[in-house]
DNA sequence: TTATTTTCTTATCTTAAGATAACGTTTTCT
DNA sequence: AGAAAACGTTATCTTAAGATAAGAAAATAA
C-alpha cells in the first residue's frame, strides 16, 4: 500500500473530527500502522481483545456475530469509514464479534496502546480527545438511528429505506448479508423483494 | 429542589467521566439549571430541537417515537443516568422524538451553548473535551448492544435478558412502555410473558 | 366515593417471519 | 475447464407477531 498516499487521504477524512497542524500530524503519524488484508481475513475474532481502532483506505468490511453456527451481520465499513469493534476496543475487553474483510483491503489503524500514548501526550492530549468526542459522537447518532428503525419500523420498511440511502450495501454487498443487517433471514429478504416488485 | 445536595451528588456521578478541581467545578456550577418538571411533563418534543443535556436527579423520564398515532418507546433514564435527545442536541436539529417525565423529576441540564462556551474557555476545555468523550463512548456501547439485540435475538430473548438485567425498568415501567422498548407491541408481551409462565 | 382513564390480558383473524429443503445460477477455487 | 462452494429464489410448513376488539382490574382524578 502507498502510506503516503493513505496518509494524506487519511488526513483528509479526519478533518470534521479533528485538524491537526504539521507538526502534530507528524506525531500522530508515528502512531499509525498500515496493514493491508486478503479477501475474507479477519480483523477481530470474538472472545480476543480488539486492539485496534482503523479507518478503511480501501476495500470493506463486515462486522458480524456467530450464534448457533450462522452469522449476523450488525454493519458494514468502506472506503473512507471508521471501523472498530468499539465496546471491545474501549473497554479492552473480549469481542462478542468477528470483523472480516470482504474484499482485499488496506487498513490504517491506531492500537489501543498508541491512542493512551497520544492521550497522555501534551502536544496531542487536547486534539485526541475532542477527536475522540466528535468520532463517538458521530457514531452514537448512527446507532440512535439505528435503534429506532428497529423499533419504529418493520423489516420491509427498513428495506425501502436502505434502497433510498441504502450508500454501497445494496451493490456491494451479498444479499443474505443485507437480509441480517435488516434484522432478517435471506429467505425473507428475498420475500420482501418479491412483494415489493409485485 | 435543593441544589447543593443535587449539586453534590452529580459530581460524584460524574466521576466516572470528570474529575473536577474546586474551582473548575464552580466554573462548571455557574453553567449548570435546575429543573423541577411534573409527572408527564415533556423535556423535548418531535419538531423542536432539544437543547439541553442533562441529568436525573430525582424521577424517571421515557424517550418515545410518535407514529401513526402510536408511541414507541426508545428508552429509559433513571436517578443519576444522562438523558437527552443527543442527535439533536448535538446537531441542534429537530428532534424526532418526545422525552416525557414518568413520575415528578428534577433534572440538572446544561444547555448547548454552556457546553459551547466550556468547550472554549480555556479553563475547562480539555476537562470538558474529556468528559463529552467519556459520555458519548459510554453510550456508543449501550447502543452497541442494543443493537446486537435486535437483531440476534428474538423478542422472547429479549424479555428474558430484560428479566436478569432488567435495571429498574421491569419494575418501574407500565408493560406496555418495556413492550416497544422491546421493539414490539404491548399485546406480543403479554403472549410472551404467558408463553414463559408456561 | 364515584367516574374515568390506564393498564393488562385474552380471543380472533390476518399476515409475515423462521426453519428447512430443493433447485438453478453464479462465483470461486484449483 | 471442471469441481465445489456460495448465492438467490421458491415452496411448504410451523410459529409468532400485528391489528383489532372486548372485558377485567388497577390506578387516577374529580
């Protein structure tokens, strides 16, 4: 992967979160690993502590849970997208989840232990924590969302809405992995298409 | 309302999150209201944009959905829990939702533009920074797995998991607000909860 | 206290989702 | 290219949830 280029992109992309001047970029880069993945490598297993927060450069990943033998989709990364198991990564605690690439995927990641460095580091403390706040932030508005559509709305309306705004899933991604991020089996998703078309 | 007991207790409970000095907790004091709000009195209504955060004292408030005439419930907040409608709050939008009180309630609340003006005086801001930080992780992770919930149990597991944890909530809530929390309707409780006695 | 509203259960009917299996198609692997 | 795996649809059967209405019990208000 062209670091440079990851870096400079990646950059880019943190500017709502958090502008940093030349001189912190460059101690923030310090921290960075850039890790690229084969199709269907995994990034976090469940019962293992996830020990990276890391921002999709290119390709995609899936976030799912494994009860019973099949997989349950909770959402999906692409380019430009953070990406963590969060509970696990803030608490340092073990996933309940698995995080696999879909695609071959270039990663930039930040480990647990570089983040507190950058905590506890004066030149960076106050920028990492507001980029902390405004990351969380985001992310908490996504699932307050999230946790309405499952209450205020049936799985066939949750799928119209996806087709609206639905960004890569409905292209990218197989449709028995939409059907479970919907809250549904494939069967149904598949029944729900019929009856939409008709 | 007395405001000093409140006063006290609330920087206990923010420990977790912000350890103040005395004097930035009198700076933060002098940013802090006191409500005293009836039973069923409303905190924030759909439409308007929700414009403190805040904290219960006393009481209990229900954060609900309004469609179709029906109301949803989202959740839940009890003595020395945060409440707000954060998506609105934080981006000062109209909310889409309703928080009501349960019972008479006396919250403390900070509104926007306090936060605004801790995030910038140069006193508080990386204290404030920190704890804004602190808050919205914590709840990313209720959210985390609120979601996870929804979409790899069923409503009888949900019920059942709401029994061992169940906080306040089972006691305290009327079934068919913990119904819709559960993301389904009052009657489907019922069923569920013979269906277990069973 | 009486009247009214709220809450919970139960019953009926309709609709849709889950489980499972079969089949054809497409993709992936070697 | 050929074999294997993954994917999407369809069908059947079972189960449970939604909609609606009715009635009893409990809480609340006048």
């Amino acid at each position: 992967m062209d670091s440079l280029k990851a870096k400079q992109n990646f950059r880019l992309h943190l500017e709502p979160y958090a502008v940093f001047t030349d001189s912190e970029w460059e101690l923030f880069c310090n921290h960075l690993e850039f890790v690229s993945l084969k199709k269907k490598e995994y990034f976090v297993e469940a019962g293992k502590v996830c020990q990276h927060f890391g921002f999709v450069h290119k390709g995609s990943v899936r976030y799912f849970h494994v009860s019973d033998g099949t997989d349950i989709t909770g959402y999906f990364s692409f380019e430009n997208e953070f990406m963590s198991s969060y509970k696990s990564f803030l608490k340092q605690e073990p996933a309940v989840n698995y995080i696999q690439t879909l695609e071959d995927t270039e990663l930039i990641l930040i480990s647990h232990k570089s983040l507190q460095q950058m905590l506890a580091d004066e030149r960076l403390a106050y920028k990492m924590e507001r980029f902390g706040r405004l990351v969380a932030e985001y992310y908490l508005c996504c699932y307050e969302d999230r946790v309405a559509a499952f209450i205020t709305q049936s799985p066939e309306e949750r799928y119209l809405k996806l087709l609206e705004t639905g960004r890569d899933i409905l292209q990218r991604m197989p449709q028995h992995y939409v059907a479970n991020f919907l809250g549904i089996t494939p069967v149904s998703l598949s029944r729900i298409r019929r009856r939409i078309l008709a």
